[in-house]
C-alpha cells in the first residue's frame, strides 16, 4: 500500500455541491490496465501508533481481494473526497449517507455499492459529566461543535435531532464547524463549546477514536437511523473490469468477520449492500438535509 496526500486546492462548499445537479458525464472510460493500483481518497483515521490503522486495514484487505496494490491518497475533509473522484485524481471514495447524497447529486460520480442503513440511531451530542446540560432542550444558548459540515453523524443527523426539539442553528444556539470528530472532542475537552456532536458508533468505540472514559462524559439524546449508511464512490471514466473488480473487492472486505480490524469502518462491515444504486435511493435525505440548510431536489 503507497500512501500520498492530496491538498485541498478548489474545492466546492456543501451548497454548491449540492446544487450542481446531475449533468452529463464527460469522462470516457479508457482501457483497463490489469496492473494499475486502486486508488482511494480518504480521511485520516485512527493516527494512534498503537492500534491497527482502520485505512490500512482496508487497503490490505482491498488488496487481497483485488490482486491489485491500493494508494490512499489522504485529503482534508468530506468534499474534498468527492472532488478528488470527480476531478479523476482517484478511483473510488467511501462516504457517508449525506456526503454520498451530496456527491450522486452532481451527476459526476457513479455509485459503485451502497450500505442500506440499519434501524440504530446515528448520532448523540457529547457533553462533560460536570455540565449543567441534562436534555436537549438545555443546547438553548450554548455553543455546540460540529465535525464537517458535510458530516453525516457529526453534522446533518444532530442538527436534525436539534430540529427536532425544537433548537434552530444559528438562532437558538451557536455551531462551529472543528474539522473533524477530533477536533469536536478537543474542543469539548478544552472547554471550548459545551457540546460535541458526534456518532454513537464512535462513542462505542472508545479509544483512540473517543477520548473521554467512563465517568467523564455522557450522550444527550439520540438521532433517527439513516436509510443509507454509506456508499463506495467511483470516477465515471473507470473502466468495466475495474468496476466489476471493486464492487467484489468492497463486498469481501466488509463482511461480518473484519468488523473489528476495520475499527471506525467496521460499521458498514455486513450491511446489505446494493450494486450501482439508483440516485431514488438517496431521496429520503432530501428533508434533513433541508433543515440543515441545504437542497437535495435535483434528487427527485
């Protein structure tokens, strides 16, 4: 496995993503060559020396399952994924639900495999043991981090569940965006916000991935499940032989055995997975997304 990083040069904000539409492909497929890598644009995830590397993982058992060398090419945020695969600098992405939304809906990437949701709640808002915070309801006034603003359980699923009880960003209580779950949690951790929002996974994880033990913080209310947890996006100019190759590789990689060496991305190890979905199927987040202040009705 090579590992590179790609800088974020020219990259879309959420609402312009989101309102590209869906135009027409531009990119011709061209041979395959069956000794090209597989490429992936990625977040970093799980920096700790200690534990296996969730991303590593991936590409050894990518590799494995492909008979081809992985690169991971690491990139700064959700939508810099996306226009890493539509600008063809990579071949496929792993997102989750509203960031793959976000991406079908411009037209310019294909969706090569999608992870049906299951009925478990996404997302929580992570305060202190010691805060006066005890429902959602006490949010009004505080300030609350975010991970990315194209994050599904750090951003698009929490700000509904805020919807939901009756807080709107901006006017009921103040979002700052952190760059990441990380940054969320330092910025919890060092007294910077009163609230994290974040996935439950994560929380369930604990270390390296959640940083607070037992007794040092607790979860504040709980967001609806997402019809799609994630989807494997790919370049429109990838050829047949590739694409075949992939979807086998994806489905042998997230099988129920490697849930656990694949850390942070084991949560889509053994979900259903659907073969070059349709762009219907991301139409259910049309609605949260419009809460959190973007429009997905090109989707329909």
């Amino acid at each position: 496995m090579r590992r590179l990083t790609l800088p974020a040069v020219g990259l879309l904000s959420v609402t312009a993503l989101a309102l590209t539409g869906c135009q027409s492909p531009s990119a011709e497929a061209a041979p395959a060559d069956p000794n090209a890598p597989i490429t992936i644009a990625t977040l970093p995830v799980g920096e700790d020396p200690t534990a296996e590397n969730p991303i590593e993982v991936f590409a050894e058992l990518l590799e494995e399952a492909t008979g081809r060398k992985v690169e991971v090419t690491d990139v700064p945020d959700y939508l810099s994924v996306v226009e890493a695969i539509r600008a063809d600098h990579v071949d496929i992405g792993i997102m989750s639900g509203f960031p793959s939304a976000l991406a079908v809906n411009t037209g310019e990437v294909d969706p090569l495999v999608a992870f049906s949701g299951d009925d478990k709640p996404v997302s929580t808002c992570v305060v202190l043991d010691d805060s006066p915070i005890q429902t959602l309801e006490d949010f009004k006034g505080k300030t609350v981090a975010f991970a990315d603003q194209a994050s599904s359980s750090g951003y698009f699923m929490p700000v509904y569940m805020l919807h939901e009880a009756g807080l709107e960003r901006d006017q009921d209580y103040e979002a700052i965006f952190a760059g990441g779950h990380e940054g969320s949690f330092a910025a919890l951790e060092q007294g910077q916000v009163d609230a994290a929002c974040t996935a439950i996974m994560l929380t369930e994880l604990g270390e390296p991935m959640f940083p607070f033990a037992d007794g040092e913080w607790r979860a504040i209310g709980e967001s609806p499940a997402m019809a799609v947890q994630g989807t494997v996006l790919g370049r429109q100019s990838l050829d047949d032989e590739t694409r075949k190759l992939i979807v086998k590789g994806i489905a042998e990689v997230f099988a129920p055995e490697n849930a656990e060496r694949l850390g942070a991305m084991g949560s889509f190890a053994g979900l259903e997975q659907i073969v070059a979905p349709d762009a219907e199927l991301y139409a259910s987040f049309a609605e949260i997304a419009e809460v959190a202040g973007v429009e997905l009705q090109d989707l329909k």
